[in-house]
DNA sequence: GTAATAGTGTCTATCAGACACTATTCA
DNA sequence: TGAATAGTGTCTGATAGACACTATTAC
C-alpha cells in the first residue's frame, strides 16, 4: 500500500500540516501558556496556540520548525523543547483534512519578549485556570492544550523537567518552590534535597549566592543544557 | 504567521505525511517487529515498517488511518495502539519534504495473517537483534523503530503494558515470563504479584484454569481493553 | 539579640526484596 | 510417591517521610 505511485499526490492529497507550541511559563499566579489572538478565518478573533506551517524550503526539519515559530513569537531561542504528538483529522480545520504536530516548550516568563505579527492581533499569557479562555480555543486547541498541560503534570512527578520553568541560575529552594507549584501540594525539605541529589542534574556555581535579609542561597545550575533525568520513584 | 492565505497551499507546498507502524509481538526468540520489503522506489528492495498514505476522503482521523493500515497488514482488529510520535524533514524521503506519523501497536502473534498487496512483495516478522536488518531499513525507519523499542522498554519498567503482548486470557506465570523477557532479567514471583495487585488492572477468569502436569493456573483477562496502569514504583 | 531562610542530621514505621514454605495437579 | 509449577507467608535490611536541629545572613 506504501507509495502506490511515483506521484503520490495526484492520487492522494496531501492533508494541511501546522506546528503548534504550548509554550509555559510559571508565574505568581501559576502555570501560564502563551497564546495569540487570530486575526483571519478560520476562529477569527479567537485565542490560539501560537503556530505556523511548516515552510518546505526552509524548514530543515520539524524542531527547525517549531524553533522558527517559538522565535518569531517570543524571541526566545533555546529553551526546553519536546514533542507532544500529532493531532490529525478530517473536522479540526474547516479547510480539510488537517493535521498539528505540537511541541510545548518550557521558558522563564520574563525571558520573552511577546511580538505580535503575520495574521495575529494580540499575544499574551493566559493562565491554565481560566476555564473560560481554555475551553474555547480555536481549532481543537482545547483538547490539544490540555493534552499537553497533563503531560506535563505527570512529567513533575516524575523528572527533573521543572528545572526549565526557571532562570539558568537558581537556589535549591526555588526549584522546590516550583514543584511545590506546579503539585499544588508542599514538600518535605530534606527529602526534596535528598531526591535531587539522586539524579545528578544540577550543579552548585562555585562562590554565587542568593543574597536576602538571611543566610545566602547557593546557587546552581543545569549540568547539561536540556537534559531531563527520571526518578525512579515518584516525587 | 499562522494561516496567512485562505488557499494556503499555493504559497505553502505540503508535506508528504505517512503513517507507519511498529508492530511487535513476542516469541521464543525474543521481542520481534512486522516489516515489509519494498516493491517501489525509493527504496526498492528494503525492509520497511508497514506503512502508507493518509486517505484524506477515507480516514476520519489519524488513529483511523493507522488502524487501516495495520487491518490491512495483519488482519488484526483491535491490539494495543499508541502514538510514537512524529518524524519530518526534508531529507528522509528522496521525492521531498516528508513526515512520518508514527504508531506502534501490540499484539500476539499466532493471531496475526500477514498479507502482502500493494507495492509490498513480502511481509514478515524480525527479531529487533537482528542488528543487520535493523541497520538496514528503508528512510529513516532505522531511527523511528528504535524510538519505538526504546519507548517500548521504558514502559516495561512502570506499566502493564506488556500484558497487550499476551493473548486474551493468560496466568500471571506467564505474564511474568513476558517482563522477563522484555527486561532481559529474573524477577522475584512474590514481588511481582504484589506489584501486579496493587494495581487492579487484571481480574481472574472464574473457575478457567491453564492445565498441565502440575497445579492448574488461574487464568486472568484484562479488565478493560486498552487501558494502561502505572506503577508508582520502578518494577 | 531577633527574624528569616539555608542546609543537615536523626529516628522510626514501613515495605521491597529475598527466600522459604505450602498447595495442587499429573504420572 | 516424585516432579513440576502455582501460589502464599515471613523475615530483615534499607529507606522515605516526618521532624528537629544547626548555620548564616540582615537588621
């Protein structure tokens, strides 16, 4: 069944290919994700993951793509990057027969410079709590939103991907406070270090320190730019 | 950037997109996958994972697409399916810019009838050892089943996955005989059944029983078709 | 000194892993 | 009876989680 014919496409059209991010960020007020306002049909006027198509003879590869995307709505150029999956049907997209690789990236919030552009009339953070905005995204973003918001929850449970949710530089207390977050539940102090330990992820900045009205922080940093390590028991 | 024209594909050429599956099933010899040898260009010859076109006026969705394509391959129905993910650049396929949505599914052999059509001229079970095989497929389907393996193993470690591997009704001998051969090592059998207790995802067959020249087994059916448990612990 | 947060130490109830034991069939 | 596999019980060393303690700064 594979490749029938030389020309594929006379016999098979192709079906509309986008890529879209749910990009996330931690602020005061909880996980927020970056949408864009459409400013052409279909869903004029509605908010959106931010997303394009990819460009065939630019686009080197499907992360070439999502990174273009990412850049020209944030100017954010390397934060954490993963795959969620494809969501594809012939309903989603009144145009046809489409399908949307999307990718959630992980960024710290006051690194992006939210630009507007192309067929968008609005750009900004939303919180995951704003039930009103979540459930009425355009295309089936809902859906694909919430796909990646649980994906990620899991993944607290169990990895070491918070991490990307903060600066480059960080104290011990802060990371905790991020999973604490993004949990919704308080952890223990000693066994949170201890777990952290385990997984060799981060490592202390020689000399730097959080300066307050207290003891001084020491301040790490991840071993290695984009790696995620597993526990092997839950948090 | 998103949409910028209401005939987008005149300024954005499409993507090729396929859907491809790895089909495992376990044996005597150890975890084995459903190639296809290739009876077209590109890649005349190859052994390829089973895989074709999307239908864009057949296919509802993409799992349908996928289901299609394995129905067609094996004749199987209803295994065990996931989404692998997406693979896309715009060398991976010599006539152009192509992406792979990727599946793999999970089923018992002997109820597999492999059958050849299309432009496939043989369909047949590998051993993923067989490193010559794997090195040697068509695209870049060398990286894809390897994502799919390692997935695969992963699994293994803290879900029931495995048990998709088995036929319908099975002894929790056997389904510990299958992690074994899936971990590559020898598990305690009173750690094992608790392990698989607390997670109540299997229940007894009344009064069945698996006979032979010693104790009768229990046999076991899954509780709901197609839903995976978690352990909370590495196995 | 106090307030505040960083960072470490200890103790205990729990439980995973190791292992042994009992159970039930066939021959 | 013995062989073979099913299924359960027990014991112990390791450790997760709770909690308390010490450390270091600003004021």
């Amino acid at each position: 069944m594979v490749e029938a014919m030389s020309n594929p496409e006379d016999i098979h059209p192709r079906p509309i290919v986008s890529v879209d991010l749910a990009i996330f960020a931690l602020t005061q007020d909880g996980l927020e994700v970056l949408l864009t306002k459409r400013g052409a049909e279909p869903f004029v006027g509605s908010w959106a993951l931010p997303g394009g198509w990819i460009h065939v003879d630019e686009d080197r590869d499907l992360e070439t793509a999502a990174q273009r995307v990412l850049t020209d709505k944030t100017g954010v150029a390397t934060p954490y990057f993963e795959q969620v999956g494809v969501f594809g049907n012939t309903t989603r997209d009144p145009r046809g027969w489409s399908l949307s690789v999307t990718y959630m990236a992980l960024i710290t919030q006051n690194a992006v410079i939210p630009t507007q552009g192309g067929n968008v009339t609005d750009v900004a953070w939303h919180s995951i709590s704003d039930e009103a905005t979540m459930a009425s995204l355009a295309f089936d973003h809902t859906a694909i939103l919430k796909a990646a918001v649980t994906r990620l929850r899991n993944k607290v449970e169990y990895t070491t991907l918070p991490v990307h949710l903060l600066p480059e530089a960080f104290t011990l207390s802060e990371l905790q406070t991020v999973y604490e977050r993004l949990l919704g539940r308080v952890l223990d102090k000693s066994a949170f270090r201890k777990r952290m330990a385990e997984v060799d992820f981060i490592e202390p900045l020689a000399g730097k320190m959080r300066r307050g009205s207290n003891r001084p922080a020491q301040l790490y940093q991840l071993k290695q730019a984009r790696s995620t390590a597993f526990f092997d028991r839950t948090i």
